[in-house]
C-alpha cells in the first residue's frame, strides 16, 4: 500500500468533477450538455488513478545484502504538491461560478479553467508521484525507488560516490526543504541519483558524507 492515503484525497478532488459534469450533463440547461461529459471523466480518472496507486502500485522495500543495515529512510514531502494543488482549486472554483452563476463570456471561464487545471493536475501528478517515491540510505548504498506501472530503482554504492551537492532555492530555504544530489563522477557517464523535496536535507547529506 502507498503511503498515505491516495485513494482517500483522489476521491475528495474527483468528487467534484465528477458533480459538475453531471450538473451540467443533466440539470443546466443553459450549457450544452456534452460539456459536462470532460468534467465527469477527468474525475472518474482522478479517483481510479488514486485506487490503483493506493492499492496496487506500493514500492517494495529494497532487499538487504550481507552485512547491510538500513540508516535512513524518507519520502519526498508534500508540500509542493499541496501549495499547486491549492492554487488551481479557487481558480476552478471561479470557473464553476462563471460558468453557472454569471453572464460573461465563455472566454473567461475557459481561461480559469485553463489555469486551473494546470496547476491542480500538476500538484496531483506531484503528489502521486511521491506518494510512489522512496529514498533509502545503508552503510553500503544509496537508493531512489519508484513504482507506477513498472518498477524503477537507482542504487548508487557509497564507495563509487566521489559528490554530494545540496541546493536549496530561495522558497524551499524559507518552507525547510532541499534537493540533494549524489554522483559517482563528474563525466558524462557518471551515474546520479538525485532526491528532491527533502525535509532536514542537510542532515541526511551529512549522513551520506559520513559514509563516503
């Protein structure tokens, strides 16, 4: 199971997609009716897509090898998927009210919507997407796993890693927030792992040099 509870919050934001599009679909007449048809199935999309991740699409923990042990562990946060998310919904909210509640051109609310939907889908994808991210950190490696539909993992061995970089934007120094990036080498071919959206990044970079 994905940490958590994607299936919960996927249903909470589809709900009311899925309300309009039938609003529109069936009540308002004032609107022709196959508009509310892209509402009901982006909602009905948003509610599977929380099911499966919550149900079906959970990381597996990393298999230790001999004398191994785990140090850390952490997820990316949620915070930026929150503050993108809360910044599309008043937009669609704005939408639905031009929509059914004024008599401005449909260009207005085609514009919320727009906006809207970009940041709102954008802040969900987020969201879903660290609620399948892992980072581990062992005495002997460093891995970044994801899982959708297919199981992806990087594993960098702490003996190979020749850099440790943390950065900060002005934003995510303000929130508490860092990205930190490990490579084994500075050439073309060096393989990197890099964790975003970390709580108290520079101590688990300090742990990660501590192993180095």
């Amino acid at each position: 199971m994905a940490r958590g509870k994607p299936a919960v919050w996927s249903t909470l934001l589809g709900l009311p997609f899925i309300g309009t599009g039938a609003y529109t679909y069936f009540v308002e007449l004032e609107i022709p009716s196959l508009l509310g048809l892209p509402f009901a199935v982006f909602g009905g999309f948003i509610i599977i897509m929380g099911l499966y991740i919550h149900f079906v699409a959970a990381p597996e923990s990393p298999t230790m090898r001999e004398n191994e042990r785990l140090v850390d562990k952490r997820h990316p946060t949620q915070r930026v998927a929150l503050v993108r998310i809360c910044l599309g919904l008043p937009l669609l909210a704005v939408t639905v009210y031009l929509m059914f509640f004024s008599q401005v051109p449909y260009v207005y609310p085609t514009g919320t919507l727009l906006v809207g939907l970009y940041f709102f889908s954008n802040g969900l994808q987020v969201y879903w997407s660290n609620s399948l991210t892992t980072y581990y950190l062992t005495n002997r490696r460093i891995i970044r796993e994801y899982r959708l539909i297919s199981l992806i993992r990087q594993e960098l061995p702490l003996d190979k890693v020749r850099g440790v970089e943390e950065r900060k934007s002005v934003t995510e120094a303000i929130v508490g927030l860092g990205n930190v990036k490990v490579a084994s080498g500075g050439g073309g071919g060096s393989l990197k792992i890099v964790m975003r959206n970390m709580e108290r990044s520079t101590k688990f970079a300090d742990q990660v040099r501590e192993y180095v």
